[in-house]
C-alpha cells in the first residue's frame, strides 16, 4: 500500500516535471520578434484571397490570418506557421528561398482539400 503511494507521487513528479519542460520550450521556440513588415492572408470558403504570397528571405514578417467567411485557417509547416482565428497572427523570419505550400488548418468542408495556395520566398 505505501509502496503504490510512493509510486503515484513519483508519477505526479514526472508528470509535473514534463509539464513544466515543454512549457519552457515552446517559449524557447517563439522568442518575441518585431516585424516592420506585415502580410494579410485571408481565407474564405474555399480558397485563399491569392493563389500566392511573396515574402524576402531573412526580413522579419508578422503574418496576420484573416477569416472571411467559414471557419478555415493557414498551415506552413516550413515555417512552423499554423493561424487560425483564435491565434490569428504570428512574426515570422523565412530563413529559406523557395516555394512553400500552404493549405488550410482546419478540416472545413467539402473544399477544404482544395484550400491550397503558395509562400514564395524570395533572395
Ligand atoms: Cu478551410
């Protein structure tokens, strides 16, 4: 009987432990940058305002994800970049030159595999 109660304390430690880590991370992750630059992405049912988006390489850019109808949101997994419209913007530095596909984060409807559109990063 001791020993389990032992146990179960060990466990909440870890588990306080972890919590704790993860949290640090994540703030580790998204240091506080200020962008001069900024980039209105919107979204509608179901398609981005554009079938492409510009940005230059190693220039600070906050991205704001607008909603204008339905409930969709914006995923770039280069960038780690996910908005929605509860966390609706987000500064980010694209660090490499290319085309980045960029698709919708929420599964929205029939259109939602469609929802497809283009970060182009430029030198
Ligand atoms: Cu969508």
């Amino acid at each position: 009987m001791k020993k389990g109660i032992t146990w179960l304390a060990a466990c909440m430690f870890i588990l306080i432990l972890t919590a704790c880590g993860s949290a640090k991370d994540s703030e580790a992750s998204e240091p506080e940058i200020t962008a001069s630059e900024q980039l209105v992405i919107k979204a509608s049912n179901y398609e981005f305002e554009q079938p492409e988006y510009r940005l230059k390489k190693d220039v600070p850019v906050k991205i704001i994800y607008e909603n204008v109808n339905g409930n969709h949101g914006l995923l770039v997994p280069e960038f780690k970049l996910r908005l929605d419209t509860q966390k609706n913007s987000k500064v980010i530095i694209p660090d490499k030159v290319g085309e980045f596909e960029m698709s919708c984060a929420i599964v929205c409807g029939p259109g939602h595999s469609s929802m497809i559109s283009k970060i182009i990063v430029e030198e």
